[in-house]
C-alpha cells in the first residue's frame, strides 16, 4: 500500500490526502486489469464456456483479445473438446498481494464515507472489513516474523467483531420506528 496516507488510520481527516491515495490506488489496478482479465476468461474457459463469442460479450472486449487471453493462459480457443493438464484448471492460491490490493481498493470507497463528524453504522462496518481485508492480506504474507502475525490475527478477530457491532447498530436503527411526539 503506497500511499502518504495510513489507510488503516482509524481517525481520517485527510480529504486531499484520501482522494491522492484512491487515485494512486486506481492507477495500480488500471495496469493489472489485463492480466486479471485474462485469468477471468481462462478460468470461465475451464468452468465449460467454450464460446468466444459469449466470453467477449461478457468481458466487453473483441474476440481478438479473448483469443490473445486465453492463449496467453496456456488454452488453445480453437480447441473446444481440451481439458486443462493435469485434470484441473492451474488456479493459483490465495496470495498476500490481491487481498492487501482488495483491503486497499475497499479502504480507497469507504474512507469518503469517514470523513465526517458522524460516519454511519453503515460506514463504520464497511472501514472495519476494509482494515480486515489488510490483516487477511498479512496472515497471507510470506514474514518470518511470527509476532506480526500473531498481531495481524488478533487485529483481524477486533476489526470482525467491529464490523459485526457496526451492522447491528446500523440494523437496530433501520427496524426502530421512529415517534412523534
């Protein structure tokens, strides 16, 4: 997470700060969109979509980029009846990376919704699964520092029950009715 601003500052108050560090975080996921477009199509390849004309449609893009995707992840589209080497997809695990870009991307859409004297039970939920995400995000690292990891999973077990407290609140006042006096 490149950014001036700690997105897990838990008092934001920064709005040019806030809005610097969304875009930085668009332009981060801009450059990746087309390798992650093509793991998306490989991967609906292999879940049995095996019309080019139909992947293109769904990803908005021509035939010629699908073919260049799919190719691009070891499947040959002319091909129809291939099953993938080894019997399944080569899906890759969960890595640290996507899920901190994750935690990042949803920290960058709710940190306009904290800067104000009273975010709702809503926001708050919404900041305290984005910092979530971030802990996941560590638990996934590759650190041989175990304290941090220990830190990380306590901190990800704090910011669920937040979560958690913030979306009974939030419901709590949707179901109250309101009086008149």
């Amino acid at each position: 997470m490149d950014s001036t601003v700690d997105p897990l500052d838990t008092e934001p108050t920064d709005v040019r700060g806030a809005a610097l560090a969304a875009l930085r975080g668009w332009a981060v996921r801009r450059d990746r969109l087309a390798d992650n477009r093509a793991d998306l199509m490989a991967a609906a390849w292999w879940a049995g979509t095996r019309t080019v004309a139909e992947l293109a449609r769904a990803a908005d893009v021509s035939r010629d980029t699908v073919y260049d995707d799919l190719r691009a992840r070891g499947v040959e589209p002319t091909d129809k009846t291939a099953e993938p080497a080894g019997g399944l997809p080569p899906y890759a695990p969960l890595t640290a990376e996507p899920v901190r870009e994750l935690a990042q991307h949803a920290w960058s859409l709710v940190r306009p919704a904290m800067l104000t004297d009273r975010p709702d039970w809503a926001a708050w939920a919404a900041w305290h699964l984005s910092i979530a995400l971030d802990r996941i995000g560590i638990l996934l690292e590759d650190s041989a520092n175990p304290d941090r990891k220990v830190d990380a999973g306590e901190s990800l077990l704090a910011q669920l029950a937040a979560a958690q407290e913030a979306a009974q609140k939030h419901w709590a006042e949707l179901n109250t009715p309101t009086r008149s006096i």
